[in-house]
C-alpha cells in the first residue's frame, strides 16, 4: 500500500516538474501526449480545421503530381517513363477524389482516417518507384533523378507537421512510414540488413519525426490555447454561450441519431440580486465561481455544464432523463454545499426539457425555451425547486 501510495506521489512530482519545465497549465501534458480527454467540442473543432487541410493539400497534389509526367520522359527510358507516369496518374486521381469526397462531419475518426490517406497514397508511390527503378541501368541524370526519390519519406514526414496532433497520432502516423523506408530499401538491395547508407537516413527520418512531433504539439497547444480562450467563460472557466448553442447542437444531433435520451437543465440562482447588492460584485463573482466548480465535481464527466449569462446556467445530461437529471440536481442541493455569504443555503430554481419525451420540443433551441419556460415555473411556485413537466 505505501509502495503504490509513493509511485502515485512520484509520479504526481514528475508530473509536476515537466509541466512547470515546459510552461504547461494543469492537464496540458496529458491532452498533447492523448486526446482521451479532450472535449467533445474540441474535438470536432480541431476535426474540422485537420480535415479542411487535407482537402487543400490533397487538391494541390492532384494538380501538381502528373506535370512531373514531362521530366519522367525526358530523364527516364520509356519501359521506366511509362509505368512511372501511369502511376502518377493514379496517384492525382486518389488525391482528387480525396479532396472531392472528404467532406465528411467532422470528427476525429474522419480526420485520422484523412491524414492516414493523404499520407498513403504518396507512400505507395514511393515504394512502386523504389521497386522499379531498384537495379536499373542509367545515365548520369537519370541515376540522380532515382536517387532524389529517396527524400519522399522527409516530404511526408514534414507534412504532419500541418497538423495539429497529440503525441500518440503523430507516432501512429510517423512509425509506418519509418518502417516502409526500411523495408523499401531491403526489397530494392535485396538484403535483409539494411546497409550503412541506409540506417543514416533512417536516423536523419527519425530526427525529422521528432522535430515534426513537437511541430505539431505546438500547433496543437496553440489551437487548445485559443479554443479556450473563445469559448470558455473568464470568470467561471466553463462553456460560454455561443460555444454552448454550439455543444447543444452537436448533442442534440448525436442523441436523434443513436436514439438516446437528452435532458437539458435550465438553471438560475435564487436571489442573487441580493448578493450583489448586500455585499459587493466581487462576492457575488467568488459565489459564481464556487457554484461552477462545485456543480461541475457533482456532475458526470459525459455531462456540460454552460454559463449562460448572470447567474443563470445550463446543464446537458445525455442518456440522462428527466427524472435521473431531477434527482442529480436534487442530490446537490439537499448536500447544501453551495451556501450564501450569511450562512443560508444557495438555492435555485430549474426546469428540464427531454427529448423524446417532450415531443414538441424537437430542436436544441425549444428544448432550451422549454426548460427556460419552467424554470420561470418554478420561480412562481416558491423557488428552490425543479420542475419537469
């Protein structure tokens, strides 16, 4: 027991260290190596900015890939030229189509599976022409167009750096490529060790990895920077408005099509007003606080809990209905660890939307005005309490 308690601890104060050691903020280290715990509308905002770079990228590939159709005759003998030209045929016509069809919803699966394309196709032309050129008699010119071929590895590697990934994506997507190289130039020399030559460019290709790797981490922790400065609350460091209408649609989306259950919780604090007036802004701003972390501890991590404006809050609970969101927000008001600055307890008022239950409610937009609606219902009837129907 003591063991497992001081490798936690250790492990806590190396944590610790390489997070002050690189100016991180609390859970930075573990988002860049993971994206386990990134947020569901994080997530589909850096989806959506990877694959708009594919579709770029993979457009200019399409138009630039066959004009090198010229020099492959002009510098190769036509048994070499013509292979080498059908495949950069090919080749721009899987870049065109990726471009014209990756236009999927945006989602870190679509993106990994468009980076994992991007990255395949010229990888596949890359061993086809090591293969066939592998053993052929050339000119001068010739011989150093083939061996130019050789730096297509460093091309591709150097793309990732495009990309805003995690630690663990740019190894997934770097590692195969390695091991192609290596394999690459086994076929071509016909060993099974690869020779001198070809462990220095490999070591240069893994150098190159690792510089992309932090490339991309930097991109990544700039975009997680900027994300969370527009869309979390400066006070409350939770959703604001406009990024929770966004997470709303995202969830009421993904609840109509896997046919789950979605309860949303309109939130307003009781007598607030009074706070600010009796004791000062700056009270009433440590109790807002206190209210959002307390709320957010309570709450599933499958939960979102949105400031959305004043002292009024949204919660969205998915596979949650309105009797199991009822009880949860029950549970933490009976706890009565939110308290006024006098003593009493902070209470507040709440009402609660579910689709499908609520049929006439098939939008995010009416299922808020719904439980906007009997938030006011419950503010009549006495306060302190939530209503569901």
């Amino acid at each position: 027991m003591l063991k497992r308690l001081f490798s936690k601890a250790m492990l806590r104060t190396l944590n610790a260290q390489l997070r002050q050691f690189f100016f991180l903020g609390p859970g930075d280290l573990a988002d860049l190596v993971s994206s386990r715990h990134h947020s569901l509308l994080f997530s589909r905002y850096r989806a959506r900015f990877i694959l708009s770079r594919v579709r770029m990228m993979a457009a200019i590939f399409a138009l630039l890939t066959p004009l090198w159709i010229f020099i492959d005759f002009a510098v190769f003998p036509s048994h070499l030229a013509m292979p080498l030209a059908t495949a950069r045929l090919l080749t721009s016509t899987a870049f065109a189509l990726l471009a014209i069809y990756c236009r999927c919803t945006p989602s870190m699966g679509h993106g990994r599976a468009a980076v994992a394309l991007i990255l395949s196709i010229p990888t596949a032309f890359f061993v086809f022409s090591r293969i066939l050129l592998a053993g052929a008699h050339l000119n001068a010119i010739g011989t150093a167009m083939s061996a130019g071929y050789a730096f297509l590895p460093f091309v591709l590697l150097a793309t990732l750096a495009l990309f805003p990934l995690v630690a663990l994506e740019t190894l997934m997507f770097s590692l195969p490529m390695l091991s192609i190289f290596l394999i690459s130039d086994s076929i071509r020399s016909q060993s099974l060790l690869p020779g001198f030559n070809d462990l220095a460019v490999f070591w240069l290709l893994l150098l190159i990895a690792v510089v992309v790797s932090m490339a991309s981490l930097s991109q990544l922790q700039l975009m997680k920077g900027l994300f969370h400065q527009s869309s979390l609350d400066p006070l409350t460091h939770l959703f604001n408005r406009r990024s929770g209408e966004q997470f709303l649609q995202l969830q009421m989306a993904q609840a109509k099509r896997h046919d789950f259950p979605l309860s949303i919780a309109f939130l307003d604090l009781d007598d607030f007003k009074q706070i600010n007036d009796q004791y000062g802004h700056e009270v009433g701003d440590r109790m807002l606080q206190h209210t959002a972390e307390t709320m957010k501890a309570a709450l599933r991590e499958s939960d979102a809990l949105i400031r959305w404006g004043g002292e009024e809050f949204l919660v969205i609970m998915p596979f949650a209905t309105a009797w199991q969101a009822a009880a949860r927000l029950g549970k933490i008001a009976d706890s009565r660890v939110m308290q006024r600055p006098d003593g009493r307890a902070l209470t507040w008022s709440s009402g609660i939307a579910q689709w499908p239950l609520d049929a006439a409610a098939n939008s995010w937009q009416e299922m808020v005005t719904l439980a906007d609606a009997r938030m006011y219902r419950a503010k009549t009837q006495g306060k302190g309490r939530v209503v569901t129907q």
